[in-house]
C-alpha cells in the first residue's frame, strides 16, 4: 500500500475535502521558489494546491503531468517531492519559462526527473514519449477561465499615469489558444484533452481538475459542470469534488484576498441591484481511470470504482450520485 496521507492506516483516506492552500497567499507560495518573470503568466495555479493534490495521490517516484503546464507550477513541485515530471505547453513563452523554473528547483535541490515539450495538450498522446504512455499517477490541469483574466494592476502613484493601468491579464493573440475559443468548443478541446490523458493514466490513475465559474457579458459560466461533462465525454468517472480555498482561515474566520478587479466587479454588480459575491475557492474535481471499462473483474465481481486513496463521503449527495457502479 503506498504511503501517502490519503493511504495510511486509521485515517480518513479522502482527507478533508476542504483544502487549506491559501494559509499564505499566492506571492508568498511564489517567493523564491519561481522565478519573478512567473508573475507575467496570467492563469496561475496556487503552488499549494498542486502540491497537496500530488501528495495525496502519488508517492516519490511516480509520474506526475500537467498537459498545460503554464510557467511549471505542477512540475516544480512534483520535482521538490521527487516525482517525475511530464508537461506540455502551448505557447513557447511560458514553456520557456517553465523550464527556468525547473532549472532554480534543481538548484534548490529538488531530485525528481523532469521534462517539458511545446506542443498543443489536444495531441498530448502524440507528444508524449512512449514509455510514459499508461505510467502516470496523477495529472493535474485547469482549463482556461477565457481570454481575459484578472491580471496585475498598478495605481497612478506606482505609474505616473493617470488612472489605474492593467497589465498580463491575457494569454498570446494566437487564435490556437483554447482560451480565445467560444465556451462550447473551449470544453470540446478540453474533452480532447482529458481524453489524451486517459491513455497517459496507469490503471486507477487520478485527473485533478481545478476550475470556477465566471461571468461572460453578466451571464454566469458553470466550468465546474462543464469540466465534469468533458470527463464524461472522455469516459472518466467522477470520484470526489473538493474545495481548494482561494482564502486563508485564522481563528476560524476566512481571510478573502481578492483582486482589484474582483472587488471591483462585485461592487459594480452589487450596485446594479446583483447579490453577487467573492469567489473564495476553487472547485477541485477528480476523475479516475477506469481499470476495466466492464466494470467487473476477470470472475464476473463488481470492481471498486474509487482510487485505493479516496473513499466516498456517504453523506454527499454528489458523490453517492457520481459514483454509483454502473453495474448495478
């Protein structure tokens, strides 16, 4: 039995299913560990929810992938966990980058094994070499909340300009670019993608997906369910839906660190008569690969449809509804 915390004896093997991974907040996580040129990327995923998702459902050595792999956040710190590493990226910028990150965990003495290719994730299958085919643990991806994001902001006394300025708040003008695609066909590349890491998965493998909801034009975009329909799209079943907290907790009481811009957007909404709020989380959804399509074993038994590290919360609605066996 491996032993990682969701597999040791006499503990909860999902754990909780509300992360504490914005304890500090994303600067912080970053410092030191990336280089400074990593702020530019406009999609970041937090260093602490790649790192517990990889701690939970690996052990040192496995394979871990990120099929869109940004400035190397997943693989950095599978690297600082000697896991091996398998990421694509598709602009050249930021697999550049990604691999100078990579380059700074060696230097601060991360061991494992590492690899990045530049390359669209809708063929990772393709890009993949061939002896990583059907060996990874875990993937981790997060498909892009649209062309725009927040970004990074400067005021005019940080400027010298009139009004506040924004800055890296898009990917590249490349219409290739899942992110510049309209919602339907943005989740049908993502399905494409999905789908490719489901041949990169050994049996029982995990995908964990972070995603959240966002407004296009006033109009609220369900990712999350859009995520869990491209899994099922790619034949992957859905085992556990978690909470990665975008806010800090102290002394039971959340610390929110949103935007310039997320503040701005709420305030706006509010004042247009909206009862929106800060989105304080992320939805984190993992899929598994099923061992055997059938659903039964060689001698006809029902198979267990969880990963040996998670095991379904009998009082979630959610989970008794996804994860059902479909032998039943």
């Amino acid at each position: 039995m491996p032993d990682t915390p969701a597999h040791r004896p006499g503990t909860d093997r999902l754990g909780a299913t509300v992360w504490l991974t914005a304890q500090r907040n994303s600067r912080a996580q970053r410092s030191g560990r990336y280089l400074p040129a990593s702020v530019a990327h406009p999609a970041k995923m937090l260093p602490a929810i790649a790192r517990e998702a990889i701690e939970r459902y690996t052990e040192p050595g496995d394979l871990v992938i990120d099929p869109m792999c940004g400035i190397g956040t997943t693989l950095v710190e599978a690297s600082h966990l000697n896991r091996r590493g398998f990421g694509v990226e598709y602009e050249p910028r930021w697999a550049k980058l990604a691999e100078k990150n990579l380059a700074h965990a060696r230097a601060q003495g991360a061991t494992g094994e590492t690899r990045i290719v530049a390359g669209d994730a809708r063929n990772i299958a393709a890009l993949t070499p061939t002896e990583l085919l059907g060996t990874a643990a875990l993937v981790i991806t997060s498909p892009p909340y649209g062309a725009s994001l927040h970004g990074q902001v400067r005021s005019t006394a940080e400027t010298g300009q009139r009004g506040v300025k924004k800055f890296d708040y898009t990917y590249s003008r490349d219409r290739g670019n899942l992110a510049h695609l309209p919602v339907h066909e943005l989740i049908e590349g993502f399905a494409r993608i999905l789908e490719g890491c489901a041949a990169l998965l050994r049996d029982g493998g995990i995908i964990a997906i972070t995603a959240r909801p966002w407004r296009a034009h006033g109009a609220l975009i369900d990712l999350p369910g859009e995520v869990l329909n491209a899994g099922e799209i790619a034949g992957l079943t859905p085992v556990a839906r978690c909470v990665a907290l975008l806010a800090g907790i102290r002394d039971g009481q959340q610390i929110a660190r949103p935007s310039f811009f997320q503040l701005h957007n709420i305030r706006t909404a509010r004042d247009a008569g909206e009862p929106q709020s800060v989105i304080v989380h992320e939805d984190l959804i993992l899929l598994q690969k099923d061992p055997n399509p059938s659903g039964r074993d060689n001698e006809g038994a029902a198979l267990p449809l969880l990963h040996p590290g998670i095991e379904a919360d009998d009082a979630d609605p959610w989970v008794d509804a996804c994860c059902t066996s479909r032998t039943a």
